[in-house]
C-alpha cells in the first residue's frame, strides 16, 4: 500500500506545482494584457511632472465603430478630487484606459500639467501615475514585497508608513508571521478590500502626483468600505485624485463629480449640488440608499 501510496502523493505534489505555475503564467498574462499598445514616439518627451493637473479636451472614442465616448472634457487641477460616475457601461474605465493610452482617442487631447499625453515617454507617464486598479494582482510573496512592488527601493520604514496610511496595520498585526505573510495564490488568500488596501499602499508607495482610484465592482461589508474610505482620504492627501466610482459614498467629498451616461458628460458639480439638480446623480444616489 505504501508503495504504491508514495508515487501517488507525488504526483499529487507535481500537480499542485504545475497548477501553481499554470496560474503564474495566466497572472503574468494578465499583467501583459495591460501594457500600452501604444509605443513612444521618437520624438517623445520625459519632463517631470509634479503637480498630477490633468485635463481632458474634447475626447470622443470608439471600440469597432461603436461610439463609447462623446466629446468627453472635463478639467482635474492640481491637488483636487474629480470622480466619475455613471450607469454600467457608461465608459468610466474607459477614460481610464485612454489616460494610461491602452488605446488612443481619435479625437481631442489628454494633458497632465499642460503636457499632451501622446507626446510623451510611456515611462514619463507611468511615473506621474499611480493607479489602485479594480482588482489587484497578488503575487507569491510576503505581503510586505507585495506592497513594495513597483517601488524596489522603497526602505521598510517607507514601507511601514504606506501600510499605516492603508489602514493595514491591525490587520497585518493579527497575522502570526505579520509582513513576512505569504500572500496569493499559494498562500493567505485576502478579501476584495484588503486587496484594494494593498494597492492603495501601493500607490502611496509610488508617490506619483496623480492617483486614480478604479474602485472595484464587487460589494463590500460596511466594516471593509469604512476601511477604504479612510486609506483614500490618507492617499488623497496633497495628491490631484481621478476617482472612478460605483458607490457614491467614495464621491461624497470630490470637488467635481462628473455623471457619465452612454459616454456623454450630462451633469457635472459637487455633491450637494448634483442632489439639488434632481437629474441622474440624483438617482443614482437615491437608488444606492434607499435599503
Ligand atoms: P462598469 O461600471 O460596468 O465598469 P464602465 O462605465 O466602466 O462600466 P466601460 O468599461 O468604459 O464602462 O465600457 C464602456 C462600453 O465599452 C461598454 O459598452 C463596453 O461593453 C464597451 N467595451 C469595453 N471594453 C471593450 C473592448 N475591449 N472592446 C469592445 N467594447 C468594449
């Protein structure tokens, strides 16, 4: 019986590494996925940008003929909150993805700090972005070389002070091996929000002047949003923050709120004003508060 139990539980074993590996591969896919299609131009710059202002003018876009964005232009100033909202499907990650030029618009501009974002070094603007995307990838490693992923040099102190601002540090404080913590695939597997705070330590990390929070889909318990909420008012701090959001709660405080509806802007202002309007905002929210 042993005998023939032990090339059993190794087989078992090599199949759980190739599942592994397998798994890796499809991440690494993934990650692939994201990078511009777009290459730099030779004459492409890499000025420094610091103050994250962004402005897009006059954006419109098509995915295969079908329009998904409409003369979109709306101004982000240096150091202030814009959000986007809008029904699913509105086009939200679609500025997104113009923004970081996975696909570029066919007509109108995107600049950040006055710089037009097709004239520059995809290094030039990667820097100036830090992005808390919908779903973060984790890789099969301490939570601490998670969080300093994409800033090698970042020191543990650094490291220390992104994950209190994250509002991780009680919650890495109950895990026995604390950072050191395997994360992903083959170890501690995290929830939908400790995920997000991990990419807000992330972005922290990075300390780019522009954020862009993408926040995930999938809901949250009250306990978990509390958590993110407070970690993206820490991240907004002395940064210019592009929030695309879902639930409202994340806009409440945004100097501008844009309101997307089949890629068209129709309502644009703050909070209390959007409420007073009684246009789509307006439903939305009621919509989202009314349980
Ligand atoms: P959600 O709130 O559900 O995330 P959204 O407002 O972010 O939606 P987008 O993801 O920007 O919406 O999508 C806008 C439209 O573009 C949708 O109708 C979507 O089906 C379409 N779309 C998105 N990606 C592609 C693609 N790669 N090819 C073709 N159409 C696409």
């Amino acid at each position: 019986m042993m005998q023939l139990f032990m090339p059993l539980n190794f087989l078992g074993f090599v199949y759980r590494e190739i599942r592994g590996a397998l798994a890796n591969i499809e991440r690494m896919f993934s990650l692939l996925d994201r990078v511009p299609m777009i290459e730099d131009k030779p004459s492409a710059t890499s000025p420094s940008l610091t103050q994250g202002s962004l402005r897009f003018e006059h954006i419109s876009f098509s995915y295969d003929g079908r329009k998904i964005l409409d003369d979109v232009s709306f101004e982000l100033p240096a150091g202030k909150k814009v959000a986007i909202v809008g029904d699913s499907g509105a086009g939200k990650s679609t500025i997104v993805k113009l923004l970081f030029r996975f696909y570029e618009a066919q007509s109108g501009h995107i600049y950040i700090d006055g710089e037009d974002i097709t004239q520059l070094s995809q290094h030039a603007l990667r820097q100036a972005i830090a992005i808390v995307p919908q779903d973060t990838v984790l890789f099969n490693d301490s939570l601490l070389e998670n969080i300093r992923y994409g800033s090698p040099n970042a020191t543990d102190e650094q490291v220390q002070g992104a994950i209190r601002m994250a509002h991780l540090a009680g919650f890495i404080a109950q895990l026995s091996d604390g950072w050191h913590t395997k994360v992903g695939e083959r170890g501690l597997k995290l929830s939908g929000g400790e995920k997000q705070r991990v990419a807000i330590a992330r972005a922290i990390l990075k300390g780019s002047p522009l954020l862009v929070f993408d926040e995930a889909t999938s809901s949250l318990d009250s306990h978990s949003e509390q958590a993110i909420l407070t970690a993206l008012k820490e991240m907004e701090k002395g940064h210019s923050s592009l929030v695309i959001a879902h639930r409202l709660s994340t806009v409440v405080d945004a100097d501008q709120i844009i309101v997307l509806s089949q890629g068209k802007i129709v309502e644009r202002g703050d909070h209390h004003s959007l409420l007073k309007a009684k246009g789509l905002y307006h439903k939305l929210w009621t919509v989202q508060h009314q349980y």
